[in-house]
C-alpha cells in the first residue's frame, strides 16, 4: 500500500496497523472502514473477511492477580499481520494500552489447513497464550459470525487468571 498523503487516512492507517485506539468518528469515518462494508481477502475464510472481529469475553476467574475481572469485556479486533505466512493464516488484534495480568493483547487467528478459529490473550511474561478454539468442517464463513462461542482449550502454568473454570468467548463479524 502507498502510504496515505491525508493526516485522516494516515490516522486511520496508523491505527489499523499498530493497535493504537482512535475515537469512533475518526475510526470508522475514512479508509478502513468497519461499518460501511470493508472486507479484507483471507483465503482461509469462504469469501472475504471483515476489517474487524468482536471479541466479547466473560467470567474470567480469578487465580492471584488481582484484576483478572479486567479482561472480561468487548474487544474489536482489527486486521493484523502477524508476520506469519499468510497461505498458514489471517490475524486480527487488539493490543492492551497497559499489561493485564501480564496479558499484552488478545488476537483472533483463522488457520486454513486446520479449519480453526482461535482466539487468545498473549501473556507477555510466560510467552504462552490462554486459548479459545472452534474446529470447522470447511473453511469459516468470516463474514457470518454472528455470537459464534468458542471452546476453551489451553492456558499457560502459572498464569494467574483461569479461563478454564468456564469462562466464555463469542465472536461476531464487525
């Protein structure tokens, strides 16, 4: 892409590209938009792929640290490059302003050859992630999701959170 000559669309560039939190008008006003029918090419997904996922996270139990309430909420989840093949996956995040429980950022992942959808809080300090899933029979309908629940299958030892002890994780398409 050929970097934007606009300061608008260079604010809305920056933010899509480092995480960094824009005010709503500004977000979804100029080029990327959200709300007015943005799709990405993800040849993991059936179709394409939204600029952005909703994450909402509820019930994250307590395990030491104090704030672990602090992750239980709604994310939106823009595109991301991960810098990983993009013929392995697609990636979308959304990077916390300070650590949580040593949790950086919460990312959602399409992978093609497996049929997952994965979302995960990266915990910065053990370098492990605290993971929801969903196995798919054939590619994701990215464009559809619409409160999709996921799974919870991992989280680091030691962490001191636990989402094992039922916490939820629903996905729905921006």
């Amino acid at each position: 892409m050929i970097f934007p000559r606009d300061p608008l669309d260079f604010l809305a560039y920056t933010a899509r590209r480092t995480g960094l939190w824009v005010p709503m008008p500004l977000r979804f006003g100029w080029w990327p938009c959200g709300c007015c029918g943005c799709t990405l090419t993800c040849q993991h997904c059936i179709g394409d792929a939204p600029c952005a996922f909703e994450v909402v996270i509820a019930d994250v139990a307590e395990d030491g640290c104090g704030s672990c309430a602090s992750l239980d909420g709604t994310y939106i989840l823009d595109e991301f490059f991960s810098g990983a093949d993009p013929s392995t996956l697609c990636a979308w995040r959304y990077t916390f302003p300070e650590r949580i429980c040593d949790v950086s950022f919460i990312q959602l992942n399409v992978y093609g050859t497996t049929r997952q959808l994965w979302v995960f809080f990266w915990d910065a300090v053990r370098a492990d992630w605290a993971l929801f899933f969903k196995v798919y029979g054939s590619k994701v309908d990215c464009m559809n999701l619409a409160n999709e629940p996921l799974s919870f299958t991992h989280q680091p030892l030691g962490w001191q959170c636990d989402i094992s002890a039922g916490a939820t994780c629903l996905v729905s398409t921006v």
